[in-house]
C-alpha cells in the first residue's frame, strides 16, 4: 500500500513577506515475511510567497510555476490569499 499527500507546511514570516513550504509525503507499507514493513519520505515540492507586492510560487529548483498549480494541490493556500 502507498498513500501520498501534498500539504502545506509550517508558515514563516519575516516582516510582511510570508513562505509556505509545499510538502509531498510519501507513506509505504507491505506485508513482509517477518510481520509489517514501512517507510516513508517528505520532500519540498515548492514554496508560496505571499508579499504586499504580490503572491507567486516557485518550485523546489528555483522556476516559477503557476500559483494554481499549488491552489489546486492544496485548498488551504485560497484561504491564505485572502488573508487568512
């Protein structure tokens, strides 16, 4: 079995500038022959900022990438943008 999540991390805040680290989380599980078997992983996808000169989004190797790319992948940004 493999479950996979995208959410939003732990948000950080310096002075009006506001990063949310987008996270992918990665759960396996199997049946071995010694009993139960799992492992998983977290990784930084990207990164949200939310600055008074506007919002966007940037990937984990540095490029921009649509905003409603992590909107779509994590309902909780919408909130953000709003002021939330």
């Amino acid at each position: 079995m493999e479950k996979e999540e995208i959410s939003a991390g732990e948000r950080i805040t310096v002075g009006q500038v506001t990063l949310l680290p987008i996270l992918r989380t990665v759960a396996h599980c199997r049946k071995g022959s010694r009993g139960i078997i799992g492992s998983g992983s977290r990784e930084v996808l990207g990164v949200v900022v939310l600055s008074p000169a506007g919002h966007r989004a940037i990937s984990v190797s540095g490029e921009s990438v649509p905003l409603e790319n992590y909107i779509s992948q994590v309902p909780e940004i919408e909130e953000l943008l709003r002021g939330g």
